[in-house]
C-alpha cells in the first residue's frame, strides 16, 4: 500500500472513530469501568480500586488509572472515558505497522495497519471500551520491540518489551505476557534460533516487568492478602457473594486467568469449543472470509517451508494467533473481545499473503478474494439499509446520503480490482467506513435512547430531583451510578416506610412491574415513565419496530407522597404526623 493512499484511509477512518467518542457509555462492563474510574478520580485512592464503595477484585486497574487522569484533566464525559482507549489504539495500530514492516516490508506494514485500524473487532470496543482495547495495543507492541531486540540486541528493545508486557498484565493479567511468548516463542523454535531460548537479557526483561508491575502488585497485597480477615465482595454466578480470607495476589496471577481452564475459577457460561471461531467471522469484517483463505494458505506454506525454516516469519503470526486461540478455547467462560489480542497478527498474516497474492499474480486467488469481498459488500449494503430505511427509519437523513455515497464508491473500486490490487482493499476499508457511520452516527445514538441507567440519570438531572432523597427499588445499574455520580442508595419496603419517617416525601426509581407491590404500601405518583431495553443483548424483536415496543422494560420515576392507611406501616405514619 503506497503512503498517499494510506494517510487518506487513516484519515478517514479516524472520523469514523472520532464519532462514536460522543456516544453515551454501555451497560454493562464499559459503564462499570466508568463507574470505577470516576470512583477513583474522586478518592484519589490509585492503589486499592474501589466500586459502590466496596472493595472490587477483578480486572487490574490500568485502564481505571488512564481513564480516572482523563476524568481529572478533561471533566467526566463520554469522550474523555473513551480517549484513553482511543490512544491506545492508536498505538496498537503503529505497533502492527512496524512489526509488519520489519516482518516483510514497508508496505505490508501499512496494509496490516489499515486492516487492523478498520476491522469492526476495534471500532466496536473504541465504543465499548474493554480492558482488553489497552490490552491488544500493549501486546502487540511488546511483540514489535521483542522481535527489535532479536534483530539489533539493542537495550531499548527490552526496555521497550517490558513496558509492553507490563501495561498489558495490568490491562487484563497474564495473557499480556502469554501471548508475546507464544508468537515470539513460535518464531524463534520455528526458525532454529535456538541461541535466543537461553538469553540472559530475558532475566532483565523480566525483572523491569516485575518492578513496572510493582505497584499494581503492592496495592492487591495491602488491600487483599494483608486483611484476611476482610468480608470482600466476590461477583459469582449467583450475584455478590462475601467471602475472606482471599489473596489479591492469587486472583491476579492465577485464578482469573488460568483458573478458568483448570476450573478454579466458577465462572461458565457453557460456550462451545468453536465459540470463538463463529464470532471471529463477524468481529474481524470485512477481512474474515479473505483471512480464513489466507490463514490456510500461510500454514500450506509453513509446512511447505519446513526444510527451510529460516525463511519463515509467518510462524510468528501463525504461532501467535492459533496457540493463544486455542488456549482462550478452552476457557469454561468465553466472550467474544478475548479474542481480539490476536487481530495484530492475523492483520500481518493477511496483509504479507495479499502482497504475495498480487505481486505473483495469482488469478485464481485474486478472482477468490474478489468473489469473498463482493459478497461482504453487498451484505453491508444490506445491513445499512436496514438500519436506515427500517431499524430507527426517523430523523435527519445526512448520514444515510453519506453512508451510501461511500458504498458507492466502494463498489466503483471494487470493479477495479483487476487493474490494481490496492482497489480491492480500498474498497473493503471504504465498505468499513461507510458501516461504522451507520453505526456510529446513527444505530447506538438511537439505541443508546433505551438504555435503562444513562436516561434514568438523565430524568433525574432533568427533574431537579434532591438525590439524597432518591431511592433504587428493585433497580440496579452502572451506567446510572456512573452518570448520577452517587453511590445509589438501595431500599426495600421497610427501608422506605422508615425513610418516608425520617425524610417525608422520597423518590424512587423502580421498574413498572414492581408498582403492584409498592401500591399496596405507600401512595406515589408517576414523576416520569419510559421504555428500556439490554442495549448490548439486542434481539430481532426489539431491532423490529412493530414489535420493539413488546421488549421494552418501563422504568418509573416515582415520588412517594406518604403510607397507606392499612398498610403494615401505618403506625409508622401516624408516628410521623404526631411529631410534625
């Protein structure tokens, strides 16, 4: 890919990324993760991480630390949560295109940047922001200075290699250390280097990583392993579940990581062996399909190239994608972003076969690769249409005219193919842009309105409601302690009787279907009521219109007025206007 061609891309995409900044935060990891972070930023407590004013054990707090900086710099924004992440990412992309570049060359470098830049799998968690977002940028530029080292033997390249490694450990654990020994360690066995195994410099390596990792490590142990004897909130399949004498240390460097495949750690969600493989097929668009055909075609070679191993740098992009794939496989809890780690690679993978593709110009494989993209071309015309003209058909028609102007144009350099390679991935990259807008600018703006925690909030900003007065009944959300800026304040019946006695009239946020046990206690009026909805657990009823309106949990703002004359309470009440 030649350098003019890839700036205009960048920069293209770069808009599509800069669009979904504004969005409102996700229930329920992403908000949680703000919630965290603004909890942080407010106690200035960056060594024991803190949620609802508990303690919370389990993910490692760099990314509450980068976002929680911006909080205190920028103010609490969606932007600012998600900047953090954004720049990351943009390290993980030059981390790709220098790793490619010194793998095969410059252009393969660029290429694999723009694929990786504009795979749905980054642009979905720049929007949903993940650990696992400083993660993939971490490892992969742990793997760049790594594989620096091992041509040059310069200093800079451990130093390097152990800030990566340690940003990526305390971004998500010991896969951030896991994945850079497996590509690197493919790659050096493949090769023959067997010199590079017993490096002592591997030793300072790793002593830097340990005292990078030094304070992460240290307020684990002052908050867990210190205080044994304290109650600690453990999230579990059944809900919070108090437990002591928990080691902070263990839970990092084992249980959450490799306690999952040993079954240590209890949490399962039943996903199958090939979970991971269906859900790389839509995460990586619009490379997939070309990828897979890449994929085999790459292993073909390696095995082919076996007598000649020197030769090989695709044992370090197949090394690190298929050994961590398995390995995450066998996991007894899958989600789909704890693949995303690999895309780096898989990118380089892609981008070195296309230019072998085109440079030795393969027809048949050409007229493969033209086929798959057209495919995925008219596919994402599809879903764009029906994000436009049928999911969410109302409001200003701008990005719609956008959208389609970019597939058009998408489709112009797609018939083009044959005269220059570059035009078919021009075409995928400009099919990705014109998606994610529809995404981006249209689709979560929409859906982000049925969002049970955010809009609560909202309601409550809007309503000018006291919220030392505002109760949640049988109502729970991140997305709300995060845009409210208070630790809720849980109630139940008695709590509220005893409430209404203390403070006179209350408020109370609870979900229509509990009216009917409220009712019988206490009189109320409906302050506010609107439709909710999962938003990251969409179904084809709710993205139906005629049938959304079925899916939606009502969510009520009630302000209670006082307690029923033959409620349970009443001598509560009469207590209450005997002392007025």
């Amino acid at each position: 890919m030649e350098r003019n061609t890839f700036w205009w891309l960048f920069a293209l995409v770069t808009i599509v990324y800069i669009i979904g900044l504004p969005i409102d935060i996700m229930d329920v990891d992403s908000a949680q993760y703000a919630a965290i972070s603004r909890e942080m930023a407010e106690n200035g407590n960056y060594l024991q991480v803190h949620l609802y004013g508990r303690d919370y054990l389990d993910k490692p707090p760099l990314l509450f630390w980068i976002t929680s900086f911006f909080f205190n710099v920028f103010g609490y924004a969606n932007w600012s949560f998600k900047i953090g992440s954004f720049l990351f990412t943009l390290v993980g992309v030059y981390s790709t295109f220098r790793l490619g570049k010194l793998l095969y060359n410059e252009r393969t470098g660029r290429l694999a940047a723009i694929i990786l830049f504009s795979c749905q799998a980054f642009i979905l968690f720049n929007n949903d922001v993940r650990t696992d977002t400083i993660l993939t940028a971490a490892v992969v530029f742990a793997i760049w200075q790594i594989m620096e080292w091992l041509h040059g033997y310069k200093w800079k390249w451990i130093i390097g290699a152990a800030v990566g490694i340690a940003c990526a450990m305390m971004a998500k654990g010991p896969i951030g250390i896991m994945v850079p020994v497996l590509a690197v360690g493919s790659w050096i066995v493949g090769t023959g280097r067997w010199r590079d195994i017993f490096r002592w410099q591997y030793i300072v390596l790793l002593v830097l990583v340990g005292f990078l990792l030094s304070p992460m490590l240290y307020g684990l142990y002052t908050q867990f392993d210190l205080q044994p004897e304290k109650s600690v909130p453990m999230v579990t399949p059944q809900g919070l579940d108090y437990q002591k004498n928990i080691s902070g240390l263990k839970f990092y460097v084992w249980t959450q990581s490799f306690g999952r495949i040993t079954g240590e750690n209890v949490w399962t969600n039943g996903a199958g062996m090939f979970f991971f493989v269906h859900n790389f097929l839509w995460s990586f668009l619009p490379w997939a399909l070309m990828f897979v055909v890449a994929f085999f075609a790459r292993i073909v070679k390696a095995v082919k190239a076996i007598p000649n191993r020197k030769t090989m740098p695709e044992l370090l992009t197949l090394g690190g994608f298929i050994l961590p794939f398995i390995a995450l496989s066998m996991s007894s809890y899958k989600l789909p972003h704890y693949i995303f780690v690999m895309y780096p690679l898989a990118a380089i993978l892609l981008a070195s076969w296309w230019q072998e593709v085109w440079e030795k110009n393969n027809r048949s494989l050409k007229v493969t690769s033209l086929s798959i993209q057209t495919l995925i071309v008219v596919a994402s015309l599809a879903a764009v249409c029906l994000i436009y003209f049928w999911v969410f058909s109302d409001g200003s028609w701008l990005p719609a005219i956008i959208s389609l102007l970019f597939m058009a144009v998408a489709f112009y350099f797609l018939f083009k193919t044959f005269k220059s390679g570059i035009n078919l991935i021009v075409a995928s990259v400009l099919i990705s842009i014109a998606a994610n807008i529809a995404m981006n600018a249209w689709f979560y703006p929409n859906i982000m309105k049925y969002q049970m925690g955010s809009n609560t909030a909202f309601a409550i900003q809007d309503l000018e409601l006291d919220e030392t007065k505002v109760f949640n009944y049988r109502f729970t959300s991140f997305s709300y302690y995060y845009y409210s800026g208070n630790i809720p304040q849980n109630t139940n019946s008695n709590k509220l009787a005893l409430s209404m006695q203390n403070e006179g009239e209350v408020y109370i946020i609870t979900e229509e279907k509990n009216l009917n046990s409220l009712d019988k206690d206490f009189d109320f009026e409906v302050l506010e009521k609107f439709g909710t909805y999962p938003v990251t657990l969409l179904s084809i009823k709710f993205l139906n219109p005629e049938t959304r309106e079925n899916t939606l949990r009502p969510v009520c703002i009630l302000k209670v007025t006082g307690i029923k004359e033959n409620s349970k309470f009443a001598e509560l009440s009469a207590q209450q206007k005997g002392s007025i």
